[in-house]
C-alpha cells in the first residue's frame, strides 16, 4: 500500500525509505550548472491550472515533491496530470475541464504549504471551498489571516472550523483589496479568486516577487486580464473562462542563488538559464567576499579565489529586499569566511533552526532576538546532521562540501522540495556527494 493511499485510514505508524546524503568535503567544484523552473512559481501556476477549462501544457518541470503533492491535490479534485517526455527535461500535462470537488482534505494538505494556494481558485470555479490548514516547513507561524481577510474583501463568507477553512464565493465581486504585508501566497490567492469575478479588482501594496509576475504571466496567457504585478498595483478585470495553454515558468532564483553561494565557497561555476536581475541583492553581497563575479543576460560566472572574507551585514525584506529564502545558505557561507558577519531575519521567527546543526560541525555563531553574528572559521568539520527544514538542509549541504572530513546529513525529503537532484549536480561539478538509503519508522502527519 502506498504512503498516499495509506494516509487516509488516519494516524499510524509506517516503514518508510529515508534519504540522507554523505558528502566528502574539500573538493572543489567546477563546470556548468543549468538551474530549473522556479518551485515558487509553478506551485501557484499549478493551483491556477484549477480556473482553467482547457488542457495545459507547462514545459520544463522538475519533479519537486512539492510539484508532485500539488499534482495528487489537482488529481482528487477530478483533474489529470501526467509528465511527458519535453524538448528538455519533462514536461507536466494538466486536464482539470472535469474537476468535479471543492475540497482538499489534511491528508493531502499536511504535505505542502502552497495546498493554501487552492482555495482562492477552487472558490472561483466552484462556487464553495473546503481547504485544510496547509503543512509543509516548519519555519514560524506564517498565519493566512490575510489572505482570509482578502478573500472577504472580494465578497465570500469564510468560516474557520476543526482545521479547515469554509468559503462562500457565491456571490464573489470585484473590490478594492488592502494588504496590510506584501504577502506572496495572499497575492497570488487574490488574483487568482479575482480572474473568474465579476467587475475589476484592485490589490493594493501586493508582493512584487518575480512569482508574482510570472503568475500574472501564465493566467494571461489562459485569457486573463491582469496588469501590474511587479508593482504597487495589480489590477484584475474578471473574465467568464479561462482557456488552456503553454507555458514555460521562470527559472529558480533561490536555485541560482544556492550555486552561487556555493561557487563563492569552494569554485568556479557557470550558472545558466538564470535572470541575474532577480538576485542582484545577493549578488551585490557576494562581490564584498572577494569573488570574481561575471554577469551576463542568462548566466553568471563566480569564481572563487581562496578564502571568501565576510560579506558585512545582510538583513531578510520583502522583495526587492534579501531574500529571507537564502538567508540559512549564506550562515554557511559566512561560516568559514575571513572576519564577523551579520545576519538578520526579519520575517519568519523559526528560520534558525540550521544554526544548531551547524555548531555541530564547528561553526561559530550566537544569535539573540533574530540577529546572529557569525565569527568565520578556517576549518568546519564533518559531522552527523538533519536538515530542519527546505532551506536550512541547502545551507548544510554547502557547509559538508567545504568541511574537513564526511558530513552525513538526513532528513533530505525536505530538501528535495525544491531541489531535483541536487546531488548529481553537485557530483558533476566535482563534489563529492551520493544519496544513501536508511528504513525509519515515520509517522503520518495526520
């Protein structure tokens, strides 16, 4: 019996296969790394496919297990999905013409926190929703009163009750909608409910991520009309349907960030199929380490020349801000460089749990009230450790390939929320890295 079929029989204990990675570190890495499709984009885009009355065809999809827990979401409300052979890599067919349910049970919702990002699509095509709490990282609270307080705003009844979220978008209407924080998944909901309503919808002060755009770009290329994502100002002018399409999502700036990171680390890499204007904070810092950069309209190469000294100071914002999502890979990176570096979070009060597992392997950090200085080291060393979370397993993975010794670091599932095969890429740089197997009783997150 599967893990999926097996979740619905309720609270139990199973077998389960676990990865971990076992790394060798000092080795330098070299070559050409190509970055994927953007996980951050195509799990809204797949929650979007749900408005849309016609087949879609989105090219160049990574088997994230994210992608495919919002795929087993898109499957029990009556839609197909299926990966096909593309031109690169695989392609993701999606049919939702027939989705026949307005529900997303915990079942399916406990595995990933963009299941939050239905709601707003199935109360547009339905009329009515039925959505769990999501799961997924761990990382601090990340409450959805906002998005709840704009789906209100556009006229639907929400009622919330042993864990689930009842809407009524009966009666659902183009308004004016407020945010009170740049919120991306609270956007990315209230554009989506506001495709189907009726009348025009204005969201004020919306996040203005890259996503965000790429979002608007994928719904208009269905028949939509949206303007100003990327701005202060996204304007909605409801449409009656919404048609299939093909489409390509941006690639993965959190991807690209990581290998460069991991370039100013321990290399020199050629990062391709990047838009390097999406990480010019990040960029702007590595230039402090002593790195070579070299940027271009589609790649960027970072070259590594000897020890990296400190970077200063970096603090998480909204975007065009830090990104809060590198924040864990740059204590790895702060971690062995020349000097003090300051870092910090200003967003999620969890996303410090990497920090514990890298003073195992001899990191010097000490943090108070979400501000963390961090004393560089010549040497970190291998050691057992456990991704905490998606981002935090990215940042021991860079600290394992430049410690003396062998790192073993479990928990990598996380990981692989969105990095597909992290590991061949990595080997094929000249790190020294494999995924290992190991049977653990796991329980269900029901």
């Amino acid at each position: 019996m599967s893990l999926f079929f097996a979740n619905f029989l309720g609270r139990f204990i199973i077998y389960s296969y676990m990865d971990s990675f076992y790394i060798v570190g000092g080795n330098r890495l070299e070559g050409e790394v190509v970055i994927d499709s953007a996980k951050n984009s195509l799990l809204p885009i797949l929650a979007g496919c749900i408005l849309v009355e016609g087949e879609v065809l989105l090219k160049n999809v990574p088997r994230y297990s994210d992608v495919l827990a919002m795929c087993k979401i898109l499957e029990h409300l009556g839609g197909k999905t299926r990966f096909i052979k593309g031109e690169v890599g695989e392609d993701l067919y999606i049919d939702c013409r027939d989705i026949s349910y307005n529900d997303v049970p915990n079942e399916l919702a406990c595995t990933v926190r963009s299941s939050i990002f239905t709601l707003g699509p199935i109360l547009g095509r339905m009329g009515t929703a039925k959505v769990s709490y999501p799961g997924g990282c761990d990382i601090g609270l990340r409450p959805i009163d906002i998005h709840l307080a704009g789906i209100k705003q556009l006229g639907s009844k929400v009622v919330d009750k042993n864990g689930y979220i009842y809407a009524d978008g009966l009666k659902l209407k183009g308004e004016d909608v407020m945010l009170s924080f740049s919120s991306v998944g609270a956007t990315e909901n209230i554009m989506m409910l506001a495709v189907l309503a009726k009348g025009q919808t204005r969201i004020f002060n919306p996040a203005r991520e890259p996503e965000i755009v790429d979002l608007q770009n994928f719904l208009n290329s269905c028949g939509a009309s949206i303007t100003g994502a990327g701005s202060n100002l996204i304007v909605i002018n409801g449409v009656k349907k919404l048609h299939g399409t093909t489409y390509q999502a941006i690639s993965d700036r959190i991807e690209a960030g990581t290998f460069m990171i991991a370039g100013a680390m321990c290399g020199k890499l050629e990062i391709k199929n990047v838009a390097t204007d999406h990480n010019l904070e990040l960029i702007t810092k590595l230039s402090q380490t002593a790195c070579k950069i070299e940027r271009y309209n589609d790649r960027i190469i970072i070259e590594n020349r000897g020890r990296p000294i400190s970077f200063g100071e970096i603090e998480t914002a909204v975007y065009p801000g830090f990104p809060t999502d590198l924040q864990a890979q740059m204590f790895a990176l702060a971690s062995v460089s020349e000097g003090y570096s300051l870092i910090i979070e200003n967003l999620f009060e969890s996303r410090f749990k990497h920090i514990g597992e890298l003073l195992k392997m001899g990191a010097d950090i000490r943090c108070k009230n979400g501000v963390c200085i961090v004393k560089g080291k010549e040497k970190i060393y291998g050691a057992e450790v456990t991704a905490p979370d998606l981002r935090g397993g990215a940042s021991l993975v860079l600290a394992g390939l430049v410690a003396e010794g062998y790192t073993t670091i479990n928990n990598v599932e996380l990981i692989d929320r969105g990095y597909f095969r992290i590991e061949d890429k990595l080997s094929a740089l000249g790190g020294d890295i494999k995924r290992i197997k190991c049977e653990k009783k796991v329980d269900n997150c029901s």
